[in-house]
C-alpha cells in the first residue's frame, strides 16, 4: 500500500483470519510480524521469516524512513505459514503526537499466493491462476 507518515505518527497493521468451523476464539486480530522481528533471507531487502511470534509488531516488512510533505512510500505487510481460513480482515492502527500529521494511505492491495500440497505434487496457487511445480 502507499502511505504518507510524518516524523510524528505511526502505525500499525493487524490482520484477522475466519475459519470455516467459525470458532469464535479465532476472531482475534494478530500483528503482522515486521521488519524488526524478520529475517531477509532471499536478500530481497524484505523480512521473510519469523524469529519469534510472540514478538510481532505490526510494522512492514522492511523499514520504511517517515515521509515528507505528502509523499507517500510503498509498504508491504506479509506473513507465511498460517492454517487454513476462508477469509480476512485488514485493521490499521494509526497514533502520533500531532493530528494535523495523521497518516494517510492509498493503493490498498492484497495479494494471496497459497500452497496446495496433493499427495508428492505441489500446485501453486497465485491470482487464481494454478502453476504446477
């Protein structure tokens, strides 16, 4: 997604998933792991695995430096390995010391890549689109 952050605020992004058997302890929202809780092993510049759940913080993948008057950066939130659901949520908590700087965002994406594992084959799910590897 695209934000605009001032020196002065942050945020935050959490996300819930929905389970098909709808258990109600479920509908908890959990933080994204952030940059400061990953490691980059691919090199890419982005986190992409996790040193210890219970130290998620909700920040991007990669640090991003705050902003200047209305330019907005790309950030990128992901997190691997979770069980099975049939739907998400996306809540972003904002905070700062000055509310004339409230964060901003546009271009709000997701993106899904799933892993169907059948018997020895993997087929790679990503847009809808099946790849057999």
């Amino acid at each position: 997604m695209g934000g605009y952050r001032h020196s002065s605020a942050d945020f935050r992004v959490l996300y819930q998933l929905f389970r098909e058997d709808g258990s109600e302890t479920e509908l908890s929202y959990e933080l994204f792991p952030g940059f400061d809780n990953l490691n980059d092993t691919d090199g890419d510049g982005f986190g992409d695995q996790v040193i210890d759940p219970s130290k998620n913080s909700g920040k991007p993948d990669a640090f991003v430096s705050p902003s200047v008057t209305d330019q907005f950066k790309e950030y990128q939130f992901s997190v691997d390995d979770l069980d099975e659901f049939t739907g998400f949520k996306i809540k972003i908590v904002c905070s700062g010391t000055n509310e004339a700087f409230a964060p901003r965002f546009k271009d709000f994406r997701t993106s899904l890549s799933i892993m169907v594992v059948k018997g020895k084959s993997k087929d790679f799910i990503k847009s809808g689109k099946v790849f057999n590897n």
